[in-house]
C-alpha cells in the first residue's frame, strides 16, 4: 500500500478503537485488551475487513510502545520501598516464579507435545507482562497502593528471569552445548543490571548535571533518546530492549527532573502503548485456535487458580492484608510478550506449530480476564473480606496528630465555665486563651499539667518552624 492509503487505515482503527474503548469504559474494560481486539479484527488473517494491513507496518512504532512504557515503570519506581523490603521480594517473586514454572511444565507434559515443547509452556505461564501489568497500574491510578511496590519488585525480578530463560532455552533449542557460552552471557546481563541500580541508587546528582537544560523541545528529545538507546544496549547485551528502558528511567527517576519527565512523556507513552498492543492483535490468526481451544481453556484456569493463590502468598510474605492480596494476583494475571517471543523461538528450532496458535490464544485470553479482574479486583477484596478486617482508616500526619491529642489535653483541664473566647481555644491555642481570662500566673488558674504545660510550648513553637532550604 502507499503511505497514505496506510495512515487512513491507521486513523481508522485508532478512531475504532476510541468507539469501543468508550464502550468498554461502561463495563469496566480497560483499554488494553480494546487494542489488541482492534488489531485482531484488522489482522490480514482474520479477513474481518478487507485490509492489507501487516503487522510490520507498525513494528518499529510498537517497539517504541514497549519501550516507553518499561521507561514510565521505571520512573516511578520506588527505590526505598524496593530496598527496604529486598528481602521479601527475593522470596516471593522467586517462589511465584518456581511455582508457575514448575505447574506450567507438568501442563506441557500432560498435554503431550514433547518435552522441549513443554519447557516452552512453563515459560509462557511462568511470568507476566511487563507492559499490560505497567499500563494497568498507571491506568487504574494505583501506584500508591500498598501492594505496589511489591507487585514492581516481583516485576523486576521476572524481568531478570526472563533474561535467563531465554539464554537456557536458545542453547537448548539450538543445540548449543558449550556451558561457558551461557556463563559469560548470563555474567555480562547480572553486571549491566548491577551498574545501572546502583547509578540508579548513589548517582541522582551527577545524572541531574549532566540531563539539566531549559528547554522543552531539547529535555523531551534527550529523555526519548536515551530511552530508545538504552533499549537497543539491553538487547544488545541480551537483556532485551524492554529491561535496558526500564534501567534508564530507573536512572532518570532518581534525578531532580523526575516530574518533568513524567509530565512529557505521558502523551508519549499513551500513544506509542496503543500501537505496542494494537501490533500484539496484528500478529494474531483466529483460524489456527480451534486445534488449541481445550489445552488453552485448561492453561488458563490453571493461571488464574494458581495466581490468586499465589497472591495470598505474596500478601502474607510481604505483609499485606488478603484484599491487597487480591490486587496484587489481579494485576499478575496478565500474560503477554514474553509468551510469544518464545512461540516465535521454538517455530524457528522447529518444534511443534501448534504452539504458536496456543501462545496466541492463552495470551489473548488472560489479556481480556486480567484486566477486568484488576479493575474490580478492590470491589471483589472488600466483598470477600469485609468481616475480616475493616477498611484502616486514613493514616493522618504524625505530628499533627500529636499537636492535636496534646491541645485537647491541655483544653481538657480548664475549669468549667468559661467566656466567651471559648470557641477560640483551638485557633489560637491554650496560651491564648488563658490571657484573655486571666492576667494571673498560669500555675494559679489551673493545676500544673505536664502534658498541658508541653502542648502550650508546641502550640507556640508551631508558628516558628522554617522551610527547609533545600525546598
């Protein structure tokens, strides 16, 4: 087609996507899976419409997608929350991670297409999606929530397990079987994510000099660029392109200019996400997944069952309650990418062709259920464990709870009848009002209260306190 035969089908389809993303908002449908149903009716082996449109017309944009949505993880990445809780992530994104893999191959096995084919079905339900679990957590405004940073750990460590999964299984489909070979590839991933998290962590300051300028046009081409490098040097160095842009904005998170950022590259990431998801529906061929429909129906219940339980294990490892545990397993759901990068690496080794129907479907099942479970997931939490534990209230500034429990302890001791200043006591503090009752010491109006005597001294400091300079 010529180029602007293509933009018209382009616009079509994101103005098709726009009609039932509206549609989809009444139900509670997030717009991720619209995108990839779009993409599959426009997919030139579904024969929906009669389009010539290939998924490689759109790659290189869907890429950038993938890209600027692993940066926007990586600037809200809480580091502190990370670091603080090391510990617990390492043991529950690692226990997810062995129980998945190990259901999903019993699964390979029991279905029965080969062993080799069953290591590639452990790898599909192992982990989930980097960029729908991303997308979820900006799009629902949960990235606040308790059960976040742990959700993002579990992430991180995924990601990682994915660079090693891929080095395994590409010697082992291609018959490579020098151990060095994966040593040395698996040492320069480790060292390359060990020098960026530690930038990341000890070099704010120095990154805020060296991206500092005032002008918009040059700061948003700067932070684009190096997102894009940064993807190209992960794939490069065998960490894939997706890891490389997560450690960059993990960078540039630590930095001054980390709202900045985040203001400029919203529209970005919102733009190029469309097209990442609306190229995933693309590649897609309904004809192939009526061969694949009962070990798929069977593959994703094993998922959800396996997954909420696993979400009731990361709550309890991490420490948080049940209903938070149900949003973490809601928003783990989702399966993506990952799964069809291996169904396009066992085709090439020549394993069974059924696999990629299988990926294909299983993804695109778990891509429509996760979200509609993350989007209720806190109604289905508060239903499921009202009588359990009630909503904690919200938790107020410490001293200003403090100030406030010591003013009415002072206010408490007063005599009773007092003037008509009364109602002013809490404004303008005990001290205040003391004055205009009674010109006579303080110890001779009221017994000496030691509590009393220290709020008045706050109330008083109250209206002394500087900003910090630094602010």
């Amino acid at each position: 087609m010529h180029v602007g035969e293509d933009l018209v089908v382009l616009g079509v389809l994101f103005v098709i996507a726009y009609v039932l993303g509206r549609a989809g908002k009444l139900i509670g449908l997030p717009a991720i899976p619209i995108y990839m149903l779009v993409g599959l009716i426009a997919s030139p082996h579904s024969h929906f419409f009669p389009l010539n449109f290939q998924s490689a017309d759109v790659e290189l944009v869907a890429v950038f997608g993938l890209i600027l949505l692993l940066f926007s993880l990586g600037l809200e990445f809480d580091q502190d929350e990370f670091y603080g809780n090391i510990g617990a992530l390492l043991v529950s994104g690692g226990t997810r991670i062995l129980i998945n893999i190990g259901v999903g191959f019993a699964l390979g096995m029991w279905i029965g297409w080969g062993t080799r084919e069953a290591l590639i079905i452990a790898g599909m339900t192992a982990t989930s999606s980097s960029a729908i679990v991303t997308k979820l957590l900006i799009e629902l405004r949960r990235l606040a929530n308790r059960e976040t940073p742990a959700i993002l750990g579990i992430m991180v460590l995924e990601d990682v397990f994915i660079a090693m999964y891929l080095a395994i299984v590409s010697v082992i489909l291609g018959g490579k079987t020098d151990p060095w070979a994966i040593v040395a590839q698996l040492a320069i991933s480790f060292t390359f994510l060990i020098v960026m998290f530690a930038i990341a962590r000890w070099g704010g300051r120095v990154v805020s000099r060296l991206v500092q300028t005032k002008d918009d046009e040059l700061f948003t081409i700067l932070f684009f660029g190096l997102a894009v490098a940064f993807g190209g040097l992960g794939e490069l160095l065998g960490v894939s392109d997706a890891i490389g842009a997560f450690l960059i904005g993990l960078v540039l998170g630590a930095t001054r200019f980390r709202g900045r950022i985040e203001q400029f590259s919203l529209p970005l990431r919102d733009v190029f996400g469309a097209f990442f998801f609306l190229n995933f529906g693309l590649a897609l061929d309904v004809s192939t997944f009526g061969g694949v429909l009962f070990p798929v129906a069977v593959a994703v219940v094993m998922t959800l069952v396996v997954n909420t339980l696993g979400g009731q294990l990361i709550a309890w490892q991490n420490k948080l309650t049940p209903a938070e545990g149900i949003n973490a397993s809601a928003m783990l759901q989702n399966r993506g990418e990952f799964a069809l990068i291996l169904a396009t690496l066992a085709v090439g080794a020549g394993l069974d062709a059924r696999l990629t129907p299988f990926a294909g479907l299983y993804v695109l099942c778990m891509a429509v259920i996760g979200p509609i479970l993350a989007v209720n997931s806190e109604a289905l939490g508060r239903f499921l464990f009202r009588q359990r534990k009630k909503a904690a209230p919200v938790e107020r500034d410490r001293m200003r709870a403090e100030g406030i429990a010591l003013l009415e302890a002072a206010t408490a001791g007063e005599a009773p009848g007092g003037t008509d200043h009364d109602d002013d006591k809490g404004l303008l503090g005990p001290a205040a009002t003391r004055d205009r009752r009674d010109t006579r010491p303080y110890d001779q109006t009221l017994p000496h209260d030691p509590v009393a005597e220290q709020a008045a001294q706050q109330s008083d400091q109250i209206f002394d306190r500087k900003r910090d300079p630094e602010y």
